[in-house]
C-alpha cells in the first residue's frame, strides 16, 4: 500500500487531474498526470466495471497497480497528482508484466528521475 502522503484521495483533487490533466494510455491501463508542484507525487488507482464484473478481479488489478508503485516510488519525480485508470486487459497480467508497463509508462511521461 502506497504511504498516505503518496495517495491521491480527495475527490475534488481527483476530479481535478481528470480535467485538466494530460492523458497518456497503455493497452493495460490509462495515467492522467498533472503537474501541481507539490514536494511529493500522489497517485490514485481506479479500476471500473469495464475492467472486470468481478470486484475481487478489479481489486486486485488495483492492488498489483498499487505494490508496482510503492516499489518504485523513491525513484519518481515529485510534484504531480496522477489517477490511473485500469483497462481490461489488466485481468489476464501478471504482476510482472503489470510492473514493468507501469515502469515504461512511468518513464515515457517522464516521471521516473
């Protein structure tokens, strides 16, 4: 689990990003990122029906999202406020391959240092 300075969770924060945000899009999942200049990146992972009619299956896409993140959180730059939207996909991954498309998404976007 993500560290509590490091989660996105106010709706208005959330709402926020999801419009003026800029958009970027794996075939696994979507990341709205937007640049606030905060001293730390805040992340929140949201996984919709469309991922999977299951909520045990769309929690654990949410949850393998969420450990691929906090492995690598020391290593992303700060100041953003990021939501990243599950896709369905994400059902037949692995944790592996969900890390390393979140590790190359991270770094296409520019947020990894």
């Amino acid at each position: 689990m993500l560290t509590r300075p490091h989660r996105l969770t106010a709706t208005k924060d959330i709402e926020k990003v999801w419009k003026r945000g800029h958009y970027f899009s794996t075939p696994v999942f979507g990341l709205k990122i937007l640049r606030t200049g905060a001293p730390v990146s805040r992340f929140a992972v949201v996984a919709g029906l469309q991922v999977h009619k299951r909520a045990v299956k769309r929690n654990l896409a949410k949850r393998r999202i969420r450990e691929a993140l906090r492995k690598h959180i020391m290593s992303i730059a700060p100041g953003f406020d990021s939501v990243i939207t599950a896709r369905a996909p994400i059902v037949g991954k692995s944790y592996a391959e969900i890390e390393e498309t979140l590790v190359w998404a991270l770094h296409k976007v520019g947020l990894l240092i």
